[in-house]
C-alpha cells in the first residue's frame, strides 16, 4: 500500500526540532528487502536494475557553527524521503530506506561504531553535515565500508589534501572556502571608497576552526600576487569571542578595504561597536568599509535579543550568504509545515539537504547500482546530462522511458538549490549562492540569489 505524504508527515511528531535525531528506518510500513504490494511486475527491461533498496545514512552535529543548521538539514532530508517514497514511489520498486539520524553532540567524536553499524544495516551512502576535523577523521571508516559520502556543509582545503584519503567517494555542495576567498579579494582589490584602507587590503575575523584557518590561507594566497594582504588576523574560540573593545581596536588601528568576519551572531555587537568607535563628534562615520559575513551571521538581528544594543545603521554596510538559490515558496512552505521556527532560524543548507537525498537516488537509477563506489561515481553525471529536470520523479522519468527502450539517457538535475555542477575533485565548481543585507533597524532582508563559479 501506498504511503501518503500526510501519514509520513504525521509520523516526524510534534517535537521534530531540537531532538537531535530524525528516525525514518521503518517508519509508515518501510520493510527493507521486500518490494511494496503495488509494485507492477517486473518487466524485461527492468530486470537490469538492482534487486536491492538504496539505503541511506546520514550524520549530523549539534555543536559549534553546525548547530544552527542541525534542524533545518534533518528536516530536509526526511522531506526528501517522503517526496522520492510516498510522492514517486521510490527507486526500483522499493522504498528508499533512511537510517536513524546519528548527531554528534561534541568535537573530536569516534564515528568508527557508528560507520560500521550503518555498513552492517545496508548503508552504502551518508550525508554528512558536520565539521573539517570530523570528516577528515571518519574518511577512513568510510572508504572501507566503500559509502558515497555527499557532505553538505564543510567547504576547507584540508579535505582535499593528498594524506586525506578520500577513494574518490566524497562528494561536497557548499562552494569552496578557495571560491569564496576569490570573491572577497575581488571586493578587495577593487575598492574606491575614500573613507577605506588601501585597495586590497583585508582584515580577518574567525573561529579557531580548521575550516577558519583554511579560509585566511586561501585569501593570502590569491591576495598576495595581486600585491595585496590581510593587515590583521584575528581567531577566537568557538563560543567565547573576547574583549570586543580590543578587537574593535585592532580593526581601526589599520583600516582595510574590506572586514571578512567567519563566525556567528557575535558579529552584530562587534558591528555595533565597529560602527560606534568610527563616528565622529556630529556622529558620521570617518572610516567606512564593507564587511562580508559567514551563513552562520546570517541572523535577523531586530528580533534577537541583541536587537536592543545594536546602533543604527551598524549592519548597513554588511552582506552575508547562504548557499544556494533563491527559495521558492514550495521549499519554505515545505518547512514550516513542519514548523514556524525557521521563520526565526531560516532555512540555511536545507536545500542542500534535500538534493544530497534526491541525488544519490538519481546517481543510484544512472549507476543501476546501490554500491557506494557507483554512487560517487555517477553523481556529477547527473548534474550534466542532456534532458533538463527539477525534481525527482521528471528525472528518473527520463531514465526509466530510455531503459525500457533497452537505450541510456542522461539527465541534467537543476533541483532546490539551482544549477549546480562538481568540478574534478567533486567539490562544487559552480552553482548559486544567496547574499543578505541589513536594513537602518537591523532587520534582515530577503536573499538575492548570484552564481559562483570555483577559480581555475
């Protein structure tokens, strides 16, 4: 019998958010290894597809700059369950099975058990959402288990280093930490403005983060060439980001063309205070540059807290991002049915999780295959083909018609997060990405979708 999207909707419960884990393995009548009552029988043509369920897992992390984004990736995903299960009937005539959510609760966690014990239920790819160091350490359980690996939050060069073994199985969609660099040293080297530092000259604000790190080193290798420098650099720990006086001070000791501040909410009182200390006695700034901030600053600071203390104005000269392209009513309607919260929290790397589910099941029907290394793989196969789809069940269409046919036909997927195609590593080389302002009274504006594209 048919799953209705009502019924699986129903079976999230009322405290989705904030649990930490989503079930989906046997939940509205899933039974792994036995085709569903209203499957047709098999056809010739269709005896070339696997006799075996797509099994997915997925891992993510409640700490750190994750843990904004922890609940709106989770949701996504299992709503991209629903819609490949109850909405297209699955993928070669079983519904695609999703494994227990696991969320790691603190850095520096042994993902070892949970790998195997994912391998041991049939899992043979994992969406991941969790930081550098994490992923780095669980590549090897991962290659040896041979999962597709789709990550769909980490962005350093550290994974992409030669003594990470990764078997060609990772597969990443936020853009790189080396393409974003790319995009500030532009605003950098191309500054005019009177009231600014010297054209190409950035000051850098981070989380002590591998990922922090990788985003510094990166800017100094495309600046240093094009005779610019980062003229100050400044690293805080996750959660404690100090004496925002002195670093307020560091920052106006020597003015750059451009701030890039890779962190959190904490942004807004340092923009405040940053605002406040270049006003002069009839209140105007003296120094005045714009500032780039991370998806985890991505905040409507009138409704925080914070909202009190802030100075008009502070945020005016600001732009953060998101990954992604512009959000479409179906994809937030999608998640507030679920609930009203991402009104508040937004809807960050959501759509990445929902592709990286859609996804491995169209690289599964191209592959004809579950296996790991197949997925991997046919993976960027499936962003470039000839027949243009947005979603799941237009593009197995395509596929399934030409199998019928005993032909192949490839298929080019544009789904929630736009057009969006891997480079050779299979880190995203190009694909959109949305940019926020602030407006006088703080308030965060609707993102405008732009396209990246990866440097040579």
């Amino acid at each position: 019998m048919a799953i209705s999207r009502r019924t699986l909707v129903r079976g999230l419960g009322a405290g989705v958010l904030g649990t930490g884990a989503l079930t989906a393995c046997g939940e509205g009548g899933m039974r792994r290894g036995r085709r569903r009552a209203t499957t047709p029988a098999a056809t010739a043509a269709a005896l070339s597809e696997p006799e075996t369920p797509l099994v997915i897992g997925q891992i993510g992390a409640n700490y750190g700059r994750m843990a904004s984004f922890e609940d709106a990736i989770a949701v996504s995903i299992t709503m991209a369950r629903i819609d490949v299960n109850a909405r297209w009937d699955g993928l070669f005539g079983y519904e695609v099975e999703l494994s227990e959510r696991y969320v790691m609760q603190e850095p520096g966690e042994d993902l070892s058990t949970v790998i195997q014990g994912m391998a041991d239920s049939g899992v043979t790819c994992v969406i991941t959402s969790i930081d550098e160091e994490s992923l780095i350490a669980a590549m090897p359980a991962l290659v040896e288990a041979g999962m597709a690996v789709i990550d769909v939050f980490t962005s350093g060069r550290d994974l992409r280093e030669p003594e990470v073994q990764t078997a060609n199985l990772l597969v990443r969609l936020s853009p790189t930490d080396r393409t974003m660099a790319a995009q500030y040293a532009e605003i950098a080297i191309g500054s005019t403005a009177d009231k600014a530092g010297p054209p190409g000259t950035i000051a850098y604000l981070s989380e002590d983060t591998l990922q922090g790190r990788s985003l510094l080193l990166e800017l100094e290798q495309i600046l240093a060439p094009r005779s610019g420098e980062v003229l100050s650099q400044q690293f805080y720990e996750v959660g404690n980001f100090g004496d925002i006086a002195a670093r307020v001070k560091a920052v106006t000791d020597a003015p750059p063309a451009l701030l890039v501040f890779n962190g959190g909410a904490e942004a807004a009182p340092f923009l405040s205070a940053l605002y406040d200390a270049t006003l002069d006695e009839g209140q105007r700034p003296t120094v005045e540059f714009p500032k780039r901030l991370a998806p985890a600053a991505t905040v409507d600071y009138s409704r925080e807290q914070v909202a009190k203390d802030l100075s008009p104005d502070s945020l005016t000269s600001a732009t953060s991002y998101e990954p992604g392209a512009e959000l479409t009513i179906e994809h937030e309607n999608m998640m507030l049915n679920i609930s009203a919260d991402f009104l508040r929290f937004g809807y960050a790397y959501s759509q990445q999780g929902y592709d990286a589910f859609t996804m491995a099941c169209l690289a599964a029907q191209h592959a004809l295959s579950v296996e790991g290394t197949a997925l991997a793989a046919a993976i960027p196969a499936i962003l470039t083909g000839t027949e243009a789809c947005s979603d799941y069940g237009a593009c197995r269409q395509v596929m399934r018609t030409a199998l019928e046919a005993g032909e192949r036909a490839t298929v080019a997927y544009s789904g929630r997060m736009g057009k969006f195609e891997l480079g050779p590593q299979s880190d995203a080389r190009l694909g959109e990405l949305r940019e926020y302002t602030w407006s006088e009274a703080n308030v965060l504006q609707r993102g405008t979708a732009k396209n990246f594209e990866a440097p040579e």
